[in-house]
C-alpha cells in the first residue's frame, strides 16, 4: 500500500525550475550584497581556466572582496566588494598573478 500527498501549487508558474522564476537554480544577484559594488576590470595574458584561478585567487585575497570572476576568453574580471577598490592594490593583485591590469573594463 502507498500514500501519496498532494502539496498545494499556491500561485506558481510553470518555469521548468523550482528554484527561481527566471528558470534558474542561481539568483542573478547570487554573491552581491545590499551596497556591493561590481567593478570589471580588463586583464591582459589569460588563456586559460589556470590564468583565471590565479588572478581569481590574488584578487580574492583584497580586503573587502566578495566575490571574483575572471574570464580568459575576453579578459575580464568581475569583482563585486563591500566598497570600491583601490586600483593599485587590484593592480599589485594582478602583477603578483603574472598577469597586467589594462584598467577599468
């Protein structure tokens, strides 16, 4: 013998995903905060995923930040920290990676 229960479907959309609305398992605001701020800075010399673990892993290091994100592929690094960063100390991050900072994306 099996039970089965019903739970109620209080006013839901069918997205595909029970997670968020937009369908996706990930909030488009997934590691920013109330007050963050997001800066993209440009990146030269990565070509690969071990480029951006190591200019993740310096800049992660700076005071304040949250979050990073690099992408080889197009240069870019995305920072989101509790306030705005110092240049030179992203820059010093980013030398101590091997890598040159080109400046704000």
């Amino acid at each position: 013998m099996s039970a089965q229960t019903e739970l109620p479907q209080i006013g839901t959309e069918s997205t595909g995903s029970c997670c968020s609305p937009s369908g996706s398992c990930h909030s488009d605001t997934a590691g920013s905060a109330e007050g963050a701020v997001t800066t993209v800075y440009q990146v030269t010399g990565m070509t690969c995923g071990h480029c951006e673990g190591a200019v993740s892993d310096e800049i992660s290091g700076l005071a304040g930040v949250m979050s990073v994100k690099a992408v080889a592929s197009t240069g870019q690094v995305t920072v989101v920290s509790a306030a705005p960063l110092d240049e030179e100390e992203v820059r010093a991050a980013v030398d101590e990676a091997g890598y040159e900072l080109a400046g704000r994306a």
